[in-house]
C-alpha cells in the first residue's frame, strides 16, 4: 500500500492490466499536456526521444505491460508494476535486473503539483523515456547491483548519487542545461523552479554529490549537472564503498534548506 493514507494500490487483471476511471485518465492527460509543452525546450534530447520512442501520449494512463515490452525491444530494459515504494534491497535488485519498479495509482488534483510518494506518471512519464538510453540504463543496473553489496550503513549516501541524477539530474547540451531526472519531469513546480535560474546548479562530482543531503518535501535548492550519460556510467567506475566511507569522513555540506521537524 501507498504511505500516502489517500491512496490505494491497484491490481492488474488477469491479463496483467490495470483499470483506470475516466477521471484518473483526465488526470494522466492533463499533467501530460501541461508537462510535455513545458519540456520541449528544456528536457533533454534522450529524454524526448524516450517520449517518442515509447509512443507515450496524453490520450490514457499508459499500461506497464506496453511499455515493458517497448523498452525490452530497445534497450533491453522494463518496467515492473509495484504496490507502492518497495524495500531497498527489492528495488536494487530490479534496476540490476534492468527494471524500474512502477507504483501504478495516480495522484488526484488535489496532488497535482508535486507529490512525495511516486505515482504512475512520475514513474512512467518521469523515468521512463530514460530507459531508452542505453548509457543510462548501464548506470541504472550498474546502480543497482553496487547497491545489493554494500553495507546498510553505505546506503544512504550511495542514494543521494540515485536522488542527484536519476530523480533530479541535469545535463549540458550545446552550452544550455536540460533536464533529465524524472522528479524535475513530473513535478510542474520543480520543472519552474529548475528553469528559473533561481536554483544552485553544480558541475558533477562524486564527493560532492555524496556529501549533499536532501528533502524529499521540497522543491531542490541544489542541482548536479553532468555532461554526458557515459561520464555517469564512468563515475561508477570508482570505488564507490570508499568514496563513501570518505564522504561521511569528510562529513555533510551545509544543507541549503531547514530540517525538517
Ligand atoms: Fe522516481
């Protein structure tokens, strides 16, 4: 079940199909249209590619099981229809498998904003495209398979490489920054607020990143940006377990934001 007491998990059928009502396609729709204008001129080129390749569309909530199959023909990858947030060691093992794990409810207009837990069109409409790239999605399973072999203590740190880029990453394009993380995507308000120059933007660096902490309740005050998907695949390259046993040597940046209480 979702974290979230508003909503619920959905079953899929026998067919392995999930059932939405009208009013939750009218939700999938608008948030579609409202985000896919926005991000035209500021997502990157594998993400709107991703869109096109995965015919994703406003019409309808689209079905896992479509995209499943989609994304095994090109790269491989897929999706996996889940209950809600799923336990780490769950999670890790899918991403090394090459599978995105997908809550499949939809938020309500009264979430339309941003919601903390993930719903259907941040999982889809946020991670999906990416799955198309092939270098993204060696990082992704590179990710996950680092993850099933560190200590639980190494865990936390290790996420925030998984919170910078894949939910909140930006990308240099011909001199301009375009996002990619899926929580940038799905989030009308953190797409404004990662356009607005207001925010910090950081070049990519491991120590750095592992030292950032973050909330997940509020919009990012701090952004990483990479250069390409390969220099992300390549930053796993590193001994990861010792770049985080010196990371919480080091200690954490100051944070830009307040506790939360
Ligand atoms: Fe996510």
């Amino acid at each position: 079940m979702p974290l979230n007491p508003n909503y619920t998990s959905k079953t899929p059928d026998a067919n392995g199909l999930y059932r939405y009502s009208s009013d939750e396609n009218a939700v999938w729709g608008e948030l579609f249209e409202r985000q896919i204008d926005y991000l035209r001129t500021r997502a990157c080129r594998a993400y709107l590619d991703g869109v096109e390749k995965l015919k994703l569309t406003g019409d309808r909530v689209p079905q896992v099981k479509d995209l499943d199959a989609r994304l095994a023909a090109l790269t491989g990858a897929g999706v996996k229809g889940v209950d809600a947030i799923i336990p780490q060691d769950a999670f890790s093992t899918l991403l090394a498998s090459r599978k995105f794990p997908v809550a499949t409810f939809i938020r309500t207009r009264q979430d339309m904003e941003y919601l903390e837990e993930p719903d259907i069109f941040h999982e889809v409409f946020g991670h999906a495209p990416m799955l198309t790239n092939e270098a993204f999605c060696q990082f992704m399973e590179r990710f996950g398979a680092l993850a099933l072999t560190l200590e639980s203590a190494q865990i936390k740190h290790l996420f925030r490489l998984f919170w910078f880029t894949v939910e909140f990453g930006m990308i240099r394009e011909d001199g301009k920054l375009k996002a990619f993380g899926a929580g940038i995507m799905s989030s009308p308000s953190e797409a404004a607020f990662a356009g607005s120059g207001k925010a910090q933007m950081l070049d990519f660096d491991l120590m750095t990143v592992l030292r950032t902490p973050y909330r997940i309740d509020i919009v990012q005050p701090v952004y990483f940006v990479i250069d390409s998907f390969e220099q992300l695949v390549a930053c796993l390259d590193q001994d990861i377990a010792a770049a985080i046993t010196q990371a919480k040597a080091l200690g954490d940046r100051p944070a830009l934001f307040e506790q939360a209480a």
